[in-house]
C-alpha cells in the first residue's frame, strides 16, 4: 500500500499571490514616480505610502520563515518526506529529505505557529544501534484532515513497532 501527501499546486498558488502583491504595491508605486508625477493616482500613492513598508514587511517575512511545499510518501517498510521553500529555495534555502524505515520511528509530534502559515513535523527515531534522534520538518499549509491522516498513519506505524518489540 502506497500512501503520496503533497501540497505543491497550494503553496505555488500562495507564492505567486505574494509575490503579485510586492509587485502590485513596489513596482507600480515606482512606475507612477517616475513616469506620472503630477497625477492623481501619484498623490494618492504618496498618500498611503504607508502600506508599501507594510507590505514589504510581510513579503521580507514571508520569504524568512518561507512557503514550502512537501511531499510524504508512506509505503509498506519505509517512509520518504520532502519539503523545500518554494520561493526562497531558488536562492539557496534548505531543503529537507528524510527516508526512514518504519521501525525507526518512536514517536511524532506537529507543532503549529500562530503567525505562520508553516506548521513543523517533530520525528523522533531511533537507529538501530539504539541512537535517538529527532528531526523537525517544516509543512506548508497544513489542513487539519491532512494533519489527522498522517497523525493516524504515524500512530499505526509506532503501534507496529511497538507490537514487534515486545
């Protein structure tokens, strides 16, 4: 059984909306100074001049924190996670892969922001030398079904290996 989560088409979708809204309030505000100074729409412009840092603060935020998109493919034995910005990753971002074998896994836990849109995936693992270790994986809008889906997903894999040890 072969299980594929990925939030691509959402998260390219809230990137071309960001980077729209830059446009629309730095590149059009600099078109009308140069070209259109004595007109009305200019004054007004000038006027809320305001909302450009506004805006140009949620967009730098934006691209610190990031959009990423993900992929999760949970199969039979083993599970492959991936997620990497999608705007920022051009310059250099980091990405994240993880492939793991279902009996490595002891444990989960999802952590939400309040102001983000990102929420992170908390794995925790165990080797089989025994070493624990945890990796957090950033996750772009996130619904609470997917969430649910892959909580359960998680849980029967933990129970599994739960069953196997003992």
């Amino acid at each position: 059984m072969k299980i594929e989560l990925q939030n691509k088409k959402k998260s390219t979708f809230l990137t071309i909306i960001i980077t729209l809204l830059l446009c629309f309030t730095i590149v059009v505000p600099i078109i009308f100074r140069i070209s259109f100074r004595e007109s009305f729409t200019y004054h007004i412009i000038v006027d809320y001049l305001f909302l450009f840092w506004i805006v140009l603060f949620l967009f730098f935020y934006f691209v610190s924190t990031g959009v990423f998109y993900y992929k999760i493919i949970f199969d039979d034995s083993s599970f492959l996670i991936r997620s990497r910005r999608s705007l920022s990753g051009l310059f250099g971002g980091k990405n994240y892969q993880l492939e793991i074998s279902n009996d490595m896994l002891f444990g989960f836990k999802f952590f939400s922001r309040g102001i983000s849109f990102n929420d992170t995936l908390l794995l925790q693992m165990r080797s089989h030398s025994g070493k624990k270790s945890a990796v957090r994986i950033p996750l772009t809008l996130l619904s609470k079904d997917r969430r649910n889906k892959i909580s359960n997903i998680l849980n029967n894999i933990i129970q599994k290996n739960e069953c196997q040890t003992n």
